[in-house]
C-alpha cells in the first residue's frame, strides 16, 4: 500500500503543474500563475487559469465541474491531502518496522460497546466470586452451617437483586439464573447482552453490600466503581472530545484502575481493562475524537434478532417429518430472503400473490426516469 501511493504521488508531482505555496507572502502568491490562490486579473487569464484547475482536477481523477472558486476549493483540498501523505510517508521512511506497526494500529479502532461489556463483565464475576468465597467460609450467612446451604443462599439473593431490583421488579421479574461452577465452588461463565450489564453497574452498590465482608474492600470496590461509572459516561459521548475531556477520562480510568489493581492484581485484569489503564483508549480518543461512531452496536442488535428468530422460530436443525431435510442453515436463509424482499419494496407484491419481475421494474423506472 505504501508503495502504491508513492508511486502514484510520484506521478502526479511529475505531472502537476500547480503548487500549494506555504511559506510565500500572500500577496506574491495571488500573483504567481502556478499558485493555488492566483487571482486572474482579466478575462483571459481567468479562463486560462480554470483550464488549468479542469487540467489538474483531471489529473488526479476529479470532476471538474463548476465555478473558478468550485474548482479552487477542490483542488486545494487535493494538494492538503497530498502534502499529508508526504509527510506521513517520510516519517515511515524514517521509522523502524515497530514504529511503523504503531501507525496501523491506530487505524484498529476498538469497539467502546465490547469494551463496556467486556470489562463489566469482568468486575460483575469477581465481585460474586468474593461472594461465593465468603458464603463458603461463612463471612456471609454465617448463622447457616452447612456450607452448600450458605452458598445456596446467597445465590438465591444475588439472583433476586437481580430479577426484581435491577433487571425487572416484584411485578414483573427477570428470569436470569446465576450460574455456578459446582467444581471449583464459585461463579460459572457468565454471558449478558451490555444493556443489561449497563444496568447492574448502576447498581453495582446493591451487589457489593450482599458479597463483599470486609469493611476496607467494600470501600475501595464504592470507590472504584463510581470512578468507573464516570469514566464511560464520558467514553460514551457522542459528540467530539475535547482534549479537556479526555485528561478527564483517563484521571477517571486510573483513579478506577488504582482501586480495582489492590483489589484483584493480575487476576482482575483482561485485554480491555489493559486498553485502559495503559492509556491506549487516550490515544485513540485523541487520533479520532470520538469513538461512538466506530462502535458495532448496529451489527450487535442484528445479531441479536438473528440469535432471537433462530432459538424463537426455528426447530433448531431438526425435522418435522421423516422426508425432509434437517438442517440449521435453511429455515434462517429463507428469513434472511423474506426481510431482504421486504427492504427492497416487493413484500406487499407477495402478500397479494403477484409475480416479482425485477428487471421489468428497473426497466420502468429506467423509462419514467427518461420521461422526466
């Protein structure tokens, strides 16, 4: 890739004959026939300069359409962007092969949405892993004592904070089971969408209160969180960030980082809370301003309606009679058809159970198209 864009570069330096002048006054710029910002002073040097602009927008693959400022706009927007890449490939000629890793790497934009999920995840199973541990040694519920009992207890606590304080109510409660490693005697894989997982760190409170004994812990996980809170509130903005902000978020990250760090060390550490704490994240706020544009929440909602139609709708690769043929794969390519039908405009044409003519359609508007 970096061959090719020199190259082209290359032959379009040979070629051009207009300059982007920096260091020349103002005035001798507006005077000088090859610059970008001449000002003709006649007619014919207005339009022997336009043929110049058409010449060079031509070159370098552009429309030349418009007026003499058109033209200027567009071919001064050409020759920055060609003194950008200038400079960008001088400094990979000046870099080592890590140097020049480290430019890529900025181009890898990470997801804020698998971030949140991720790294909520990590601090909602440690924090019932400490529950199970005290449950089991009798810290919490200490009055039961048979050791199964205790853990069934708190168990059946967490889960009715969760289904009917944070996930749902008295009314109408969630159904989410608490899943537990018999084995190791502690919290199994947990796997949560991040709106929910959103919604358990608001009230991340409630869970400690129920999980954690010791007074000194319990206020470093207060702590921690609510500097947590704060840091992906600001991570999650919309709008571009403002170098103030980001200092703000990475004080935010490594006030969350100190605590949680004295709380589980290596143990309570993923990719994500690496991303963080080491400051990468900063760099990417600072190279693209804002992250929320390069999240996948649109793949992940598809995702999500295509997991919910398949475990919904679907015999989950089986087969109602002995004749036909089992598989996974069909039941959810026939869905796939019928919505890609209905985004193009021809679901109502099926429901009144008339033929589909694809070409004869674009045929049709080809010929109004015409009319107009």
């Amino acid at each position: 890739m970096k061959q090719l864009i020199a190259a082209d570069l290359e032959v379009i330096d040979f070629r051009s004959k207009i300059r982007y002048y920096v260091n020349t006054p103002a005035a001798a710029k507006r005077r000088i026939f090859s610059s970008i910002h001449f000002e003709p002073s006649n007619q014919d040097e207005k339009d022997d300069f336009v043929d110049l602009l058409m010449d060079e927008l031509i070159l370098r693959g552009v429309s030349p359409v418009g007026e003499l400022e058109d033209l200027r706009e567009q071919l001064r927007n050409e020759l920055i962007l060609e003194y950008k890449l200038c400079q960008y490939l001088k400094k990979l000629q000046h870099c080592s092969t890590l140097e020049q890793c480290l430019i890529i790497l900025l181009h890898k934009i990470p997801c804020i949405l698998h971030c949140e999920n991720r790294v909520g995840l990590k601090l909602l199973s440690m924090l019932l892993r400490e529950g199970f541990a005290n449950a089991q040694k009798g810290l919490l519920f200490g009055h039961i004592r048979s050791e199964n009992d205790r853990i069934l207890t708190y168990s059946m606590n967490i889960e009715r904070i969760l289904n009917t304080v944070i996930l749902g109510d008295d009314d109408g409660p969630a159904q989410w089971v608490l899943p537990y490693d018999t084995e190791n005697k502690t919290v199994g894989v947990i796997c949560l969408d991040n709106n929910r997982i959103c919604k358990i760190l608001q009230e991340y409170e409630l869970l400690i209160n129920s999980s954690v004994y010791d007074r000194e812990r319990l206020t470093k996980y207060r702590n921690c969180i609510q500097d947590y809170r704060s840091a992906m509130g600001i991570l999650r903005e919309k709008r571009e960030f403002i170098d103030k902000k980001i200092k703000e978020f990475q004080f935010l990250i490594d006030s969350w980082f100190q605590n949680w760090n004295l709380l589980w060390s290596i143990e309570g550490c993923t990719n994500f809370t690496h991303l963080l704490s080491s400051g990468h994240m900063t760099e990417f706020m600072y190279k693209w301003r804002n992250l929320y544009r390069f999240s996948q929440q649109g793949w992940e909602k598809f995702n999500h309606i295509f997991s919910t139609f398949y475990f919904r709708r679907t015999n989950h690769g089986g087969k109602r009679y002995d004749h036909s043929r089992k598989s996974k794969l069909v039941p959810v390519g026939r869905w796939l058809q019928r919505c890609l039908l209905w985004m193009i405009g021809y679901g109502d044409q099926i429901i009144r159970g008339e033929e589909i003519n694809i070409m004869n359609d674009l045929r049709l508007q080809d010929e109004s198209s015409d009319d107009d």
